[in-house]
C-alpha cells in the first residue's frame, strides 16, 4: 500500500490528501450521504473544501490501484 497523508490545513476549510498515485475519493456523512467526490491525478496533493461541512464524523473512502481504503474524519 501506498503511503498516503491525510490533514486539514491550519485555517481548517480544506481536507488535505496527499499520496504519489492517483486515487478517487468520496466523502460521506455520519449517515453514509455522499457529500464530495473527486479524483486527484498527476498533482502531489488533492485539496477538498470543507468549510460549510458541520462538526462531526465522516468516512472517507479512497480507491487507489483498485484497494479501497476507508478513514473515518473527525472535524
């Protein structure tokens, strides 16, 4: 598996995503509604905005080399 860092940036209005391959991603809600997708191709990192997103708990499911990983998100 591939090394892959995952931060929000210092003002905390964006979910960083930061891994050498290429990936999808999508962000689910505490409830599973799918809120953001997206793919990050040949740039280092990928940023997601996530500033009108409440507080709470959100899965992040990433598909890399067709391996989906899941990170639960706490903001």
């Amino acid at each position: 598996m591939h090394k892959i860092g995952i931060y929000t940036d210092p003002s905390g209005f964006f979910l960083i995503i930061e891994t050498p391959v290429e990936l999808q991603f999508e962000l689910r809600d505490g409830n599973g509604k799918l809120l953001i997708t997206g793919n990050k191709l040949r740039q280092p990192s990928v940023s997601i905005n996530i500033k009108r997103l409440a507080k709470g708990s959100y899965t992040l499911k990433l598909n890399i080399d067709g391996q989906q990983v899941f990170k639960t998100i706490e903001l």
